[in-house]
C-alpha cells in the first residue's frame, strides 16, 4: 500500500505533463529536407530556395541534404521509413512519388505512403539540341533520327520525365535513338553542350541559362504557352507533338503519420517563401510555374499524376530493373 501511494504523485506528474509534451512546439531541432538527386540540378535549386526561408520564419537549421541515386530511390526511401516528426520531408517529383512506380519492381517505399503538404512547382520542357548541331527545327531533327546511325538522348536518370518522353518522342516518329542517361539535369545537359548527345527532353528550368548563352537550342517548348524568355520558339502542341508537352513537378511530402499540424505550416511557410517577389521572380526566370496547393489538394493531385504518368510509362514502353 505504501508503495502504491508512493508511485501516485509520478503517475499523476506523468499524466499531466504528457499534453504539454504533445504540444510542444514544431520545429524544436533542425530540419532535414532531402532531396533525392545531386546538387545543381532543379529539385536542388527549390530546395535551397525554400530552406533559406524556412530557417528564417522558423528560427531553426534547415538542412538541405543531397541524397542521389537509384533515380531518387535511394533519398526518397529514407524519408519513407523515417520518424513521422516533420523533422525530415523529401523535395519529390513526377518521377520519385510517379513513374517510379510503374517501372520499378520492388520499389523499395510505396510512392502513396506519404503524407502530402504541398505542390510547389511545375517545369514545362523542352526539346533542346546543341549550337552545334545540324537541326534547326523539329522535323529536322527527326530526320537525324532517321539515318542509318540514329541519335543519342540524354536524361536527368533512367525512368525519368526527361527519359520518358525523349524515348517517346523517338517512337512516334519512327527515329533510332539511343538513351544515355545521367545522374541529374546538369552532368546531362553539359554532355548536351559539348554534343556528346544529340538532344535532350529537358525542364527549362535546367537549361535556360545554356540557351541564354547561346550554347544549345531549344525546338519546341512544353505546355500551353510559349516561354516569355523564347517567344519565337514554338510550342510542342503547336508543332503537333502534344504527347511530349507535359511538365514536370515538384513537391513537399513527409513520411506518413506525420502529424497534420505540422504539415499544414511547411504548406504555409512554403506558400509565404514562394510569394516574396525576389524569390518568386528568380525561380520564374530560371523557367520555374510556381505553382502551391494545401496539403489535401496536392494528395489528389497526387494519385491523379501516378495514373498519368504510369499511362505515359506504357506508352514509352520503357522498363527499369532497380
């Protein structure tokens, strides 16, 4: 009996401090925001962006952390299996929470096992070719493609958009082309530079600056309008080639479970970052749609881009092994 009385006053203590551990406040350590491909590249330019400004609103370390490889399997699948704290989200994409999916038997994380918080951007593409090359027009270039010796592509990595639609692009236009793939946009697109490969289905994002300065050339832009920076550059959807005028995106998830709280003020926070002129204005120019959605919205959107791209992944007739 003495004994029961004495553990009374700790249970009771127990008791009434767990609400206040449950409500302690977030973010109470630093934050890991993995991205799943090299530095450089366009999932690594709106990291950087975002961390920037989350570390200022939040008073903690944001830390960007580069884990490349395997097609951003091997960063997205840490975060998958991670702590569902907040304490580490994932910079995802069409291809990693996408297509991933549908071409990788045994994929090691389900890419709708995460808790989704927002959409941050879209990168329309483009179909680029070095200065140096001979083709100065669609047509031109599938010409190229139909030589007895064909063409080289390049891609940011096996499986993804870049993949996808530049071996889709070769298919539908009867081209022989050869698929050298990267280990992100920006190994990729100075290959591309240098003409070691004939033409790349890149986001602008990754590439603009090349065409600023005149090192390679861009055919055909994606989406529904032509980039202000190009004006005189068709669209692919004017020139016919609709199939490949997609774009890419990029998104915040945490591992599930994560609690909703948490992912309702990376959405706020990121939506406060993207609305600064300076930043907003930057990541435009660099060929960035900014584009966010509340964390309910970006999970249907979500599911809707895995069945999209898993019809494109058929049409490409693409297969992965990991």
């Amino acid at each position: 009996m003495i004994a029961r009385r004495a553990l009374l006053p700790l249970g009771l203590a127990l008791t009434l401090a767990t609400p206040a551990l449950a409500q302690a406040p977030w973010p109470a350590r630093p934050v890991r925001l993995v991205v799943p491909f090299p530095p450089g590249g366009t999932t690594d330019v709106l990291a950087r962006a975002l961390a920037a400004r989350w570390q200022d609103a939040w008073g903690q370390q944001v830390i960007v952390d580069n884990k490349g490889g395997g097609g951003g399997v091997i960063g997205t699948q840490e975060v998958f299996r991670a702590a569902p704290d907040g304490y580490v989200l994932v910079l995802g994409n069409n291809q990693t929470h996408g297509t991933n999916g549908a071409l990788i038997p045994g994929l090691p994380y389900d890419p709708a096992g995460f808790a989704a918080i927002t959409l941050v951007a879209r990168a329309p593409h483009a179909l680029v070719v070095p200065a140096s090359s001979p083709a100065r027009s669609v047509p031109q270039l599938i010409a190229l493609g139909k030589r007895p010796q064909g063409v080289t592509y390049a891609s940011s990595s096996a499986g993804s958009s870049s993949h996808l639609m530049g071996e889709t692009f070769a298919r539908r236009n009867g081209m022989t082309a050869t698929h050298v793939p990267y280990r992100g946009a920006a190994p990729a697109a100075q290959d591309l530079v240098a003409g070691t490969v004939d033409y790349m289905m890149a986001t602008w994002a990754s590439v603009s600056a090349l065409a600023a300065d005149g090192r390679i050339r861009a055919l055909g832009v994606g989406g529904e309008e032509r980039f202000p920076d190009i004006p005189d550059v068709p669209t692919l959807k004017e020139l016919g080639y609709d199939y490949v005028s997609g774009d890419a995106w990029f998104g915040l998830f945490a591992p599930a479970g994560t609690p909703p709280a948490v992912l309702d003020r990376v959405h706020a926070a990121t939506e406060a970052a993207l609305a600064d002129p300076a930043i907003r204005g930057r990541l435009e120019a660099a060929g960035f749609r900014i584009a966010t959605m509340p964390p309910a919205a970006f999970g249907a959107f979500h599911q809707a881009e895995v069945r999209r791209w898993a019809a494109l992944v058929r049409e490409s007739g693409v297969t992965l092994t990991n």
